[in-house]
C-alpha cells in the first residue's frame, strides 16, 4: 500500500511496527465504524497579523488518519525565505511535495536574481503547486490533500501579509487572521474576539496560545498544547524568528493560571 511505503521511508529510523501502520488498510476495514465517526484528529495551522509582523503557529502531532499518532515533534511550520514561511494541514506526502517545491524556487530565485521572490511571486506559484491536487477531494475528502497557508513580510509594502488557500489552488487574503485544518475552524471566533489592530507581539503571543490551547481541549488530545508545545515563529522587517520555547511555556503557563475550565 502507498501509504505505509511512504510513511515507512519517511520514518526510516523506526519500524513499521512502532509507527503502527503494518495492516493499515485491515485496521481500516475492521474498525468499528461508530467509533471512527466520533474520532477527531484536529490539525491546527494559522497565521495572525500584529502591529508589526505576523505570527505563524501549527501543532507538533501528526496521526496515520484516525488510527493512531505517528509523531509528536512534526514540524508544521516551515520557513521559506528571509520573509517568508508556510503551513499545512493535510496528507503529510503532498505537504512534503509542496514544501520541497517552495524551498526550492525561493532559494532558486534568490540564486538567480539576488533577492527573495515577492510574496505574490510564492503565492502565485504554490497556486500553480496546488491546482493537480484538485481532483483528490473531488474523490475522496477535501483534507485528504494538503492545505497550505503562506505567511511573509513585504518588504515593498512595509507590511505583513497573509494568503489562505484551498485543494485548487485559489487563494485570498485575510484581513488578520487565516488558517487551515479542522481545529482552524474551532478557533475563528476566539482569535476574532481578541485581535487589536495595535496589539504588540507579546499579545499576539498569548492570543495564538489560547487559540492552541481550545483547538487542543476539542480534539481529543491530538494537538493539546499542553502535551506539546506547538511550534510558533514571526516574521517581521527583520525577518524570520522561530520563537523559544522557554517563552512559549511563560505564555502557557500564564494563560492556564487565568482560564477555567483548561486545567
């Protein structure tokens, strides 16, 4: 089966066994399907302006569909550029392609021209990356493809920017806020509540965090922030920074000191 060859050559430090995809498709057909139906498996992915950059954040766990967690130490974050950086959610083999792919033209470009490739430059060619995936959620489920977002810094503009896609490639951009994944969609409401058109990087901080923190408490522990820490990084006109997880423990810590019903 495809499947288990890629995730067995993705993981080639351990064994089919560990990862728990030997008999992928009998677990599948034998499950029970009352029990599938009521699993969730909510990948988070977003990116939020603030005053002077955006924040990009994705939870660290990645699951075989509902039958178990591969990883706990995924990295959905994924930094293209000096201004730039991506996220997805989906099947890990076409996010796989999508970033080898933006890497490698961000990093051509730069080569070639001596300066990063425009951000409506990478958002025009992962639209052109997305549009031979479309036919994947015709016949089977629209998640079963890969999602991206694109977070980046425009350094024309003197602004960050934020473009969200879907499985055909069409993209828009948000006023502040985007993401992708089923705990996205958990999280719209609250990110609205709270966002400030002035709010400074420590405030976006905390705002990302309890973001992670209810898409966790929602999907049955498989992105809970307090299991793992997600996996956050700015981008300002200085550029790509992964933010330490040392701040992003305070930010926990904090915002579970303050918030019923968390603990």
């Amino acid at each position: 089966m495809f499947a288990e060859k890629f995730i067995e050559s993705r993981f080639k430090h351990l064994g089919a066994e560990e990862l728990g995809i030997r008999g992928f498709s009998d677990q599948l057909k034998n499950c029970d399907r009352e029990k599938f139906n009521r699993m969730h498996s909510n990948t988070t992915v977003f990116a939020l302006k603030f005053k002077n950059g955006v924040l990009i954040a994705g939870d660290r766990r990645m699951s075989d569909g509902f039958l178990g967690i591969v990883s706990d130490d995924t990295l959905k974050v994924k930094e293209l550029a000096k201004y730039s950086a991506m996220a997805c959610a989906g099947f890990c083999n076409i996010i796989s392609f999508l970033e080898t792919n933006m890497t490698t033209a961000c990093s051509t470009f730069k080569s070639l021209y001596g300066q990063d490739l425009s951000p409506d430059g990478q958002a025009n060619f992962l639209r052109n990356l997305l549009e031979p995936w479309w036919f994947m959620s015709v016949y089977t489920w629209y998640w079963a493809v890969g999602i991206p977002i694109l977070a980046t810094y425009d350094m024309s503009l003197g602004m960050p920017r934020i473009f969200v896609f879907d499985d055909s490639g069409f993209n828009y951009e948000p006023e502040f806020f985007g993401g992708a994944g089923c705990g996205f969609e958990a999280i719209r409401g609250l990110v609205v509540d709270h966002w400030r058109l002035d709010m400074n990087e420590d405030f976006a901080l905390m705002i990302a965090m309890k973001a992670m923190l209810h898409s966790g408490a929602i999907s049955h522990g498989v992105s809970d922030a307090r299991l793992k820490l997600p996996t956050m990084a700015v981008i300002n006109e200085d550029g790509f920074r992964w933010i330490p997880d040392e701040l992003l423990k305070k930010a926990l810590g904090l915002i579970l000191e303050r918030t019923e019903g968390l603990k």
